[in-house]
C-alpha cells in the first residue's frame, strides 16, 4: 500500500462518528475554512509520512472499534492510497467515515480527472460533506461543525441517485 502524509492518528475517539472510532487526520488541505479546528493540517509539506499497515496494526490492538474516521486536511487529496486503506479496514468489519471540504456533488464531478476519488468515495461508508462555515457553526449538529454539512449515507445515495442523508 502506498504511504500516507498524516498530521496524526488519535486511537480511540468518540467524536468522530459514532461509536469508538480511529481517527485519522490527514496532512493538506486546499479548503483553508475560516475557522478551522485543524489550521496545522494544511501545509501539504507538514506532518509525517505513514505507512498504512502501522495502522492497520494498531486497529487490530482494538477490539473495540466500531469504525475508523478520515478527516484532515482534506482526505480525497490521499485518495488513492486511503480507498486502500478502506479496503483493508472493510475487511475487518469496521465502518469508514469520511470528513471532506468537497460537497458529493464536487467530488462525483471530479472523478474523470481524479478517478481515485470515485475509489475512496466507494469505500465510504458515511460522507461528511462540505466546507466548514464559521457563520453557520453550531454546537448542537452530530459530527459536523456548520449547519451546511451533510452526513451522506454513500452507498444508498450512489444506489439510488439522490443524496439519502443519515442520522446516527
């Protein structure tokens, strides 16, 4: 599997989705949302190179994982190399939550040009989409940060073609 530029891994969070979940920030990001609670994510030349077995390994430490998060950054600026890391973690009967600055709508007009984002998008099994909007912010959304964001069930929506939005 190809490596990762991370800005870092937290173990166990229960903020990131439902249940006990990995989280995992990814390093860059072209979004540079006003208000930012990962202002140290975008610097594409920040962070750490990560090999994904490394975390892999350190999912199978923890039998209590219900999923693992990518967040950032902007993940679908890794896509290739985290729809990989899905695959591996699919496999482990763990759910994949992806955070992205891109709204679905962007990220499906993107896949001619960026092909392994259809990838990533696929092994996705919720999507929080869209900018953070500093106006919009409210403390009382689930896993978002503004009112504008979506969690996306993706593969009801890529099944039926319209944006089928979840509630945990």
């Amino acid at each position: 599997m190809k490596e990762l530029r991370l800005a870092g891994v937290i173990r166990e969070s229960i903020v990131d989705g439902p249940g006990i979940r990995m989280t995992v920030f990814t390093q860059g990001c072209p979004h540079h949302c006003d208000g930012c609670h990962n202002p140290n994510t975008h610097d594409f030349d920040g962070g750490y190179i990560s090999h994904p077995e490394n975390i892999l390994t350190a999912i199978d430490q923890n039998p209590l994982l219900r999923g693992v998060t990518f967040s950032g950054g902007e993940p679908f600026m890794q896509a290739g190399a985290l729809a990989d890391l899905a695959v591996e973690i699919h496999k482990r009967n763990l759910d994949i939550i992806t955070y992205s600055g891109f709204t679905f709508e962007q990220l499906t007009e993107s896949f001619d040009k960026f092909p392994e984002r259809k990838r990533l998008l696929e092994q996705t099994d919720y999507l929080i989409d869209g900018k953070f909007i500093k106006e919009l912010r409210s403390l009382n959304l689930q896993f978002r940060g503004s009112s504008n964001q979506r969690i996306i069930d993706v593969k009801a929506t890529l099944t039926s073609g319209q944006i089928v939005e979840k509630v945990f």
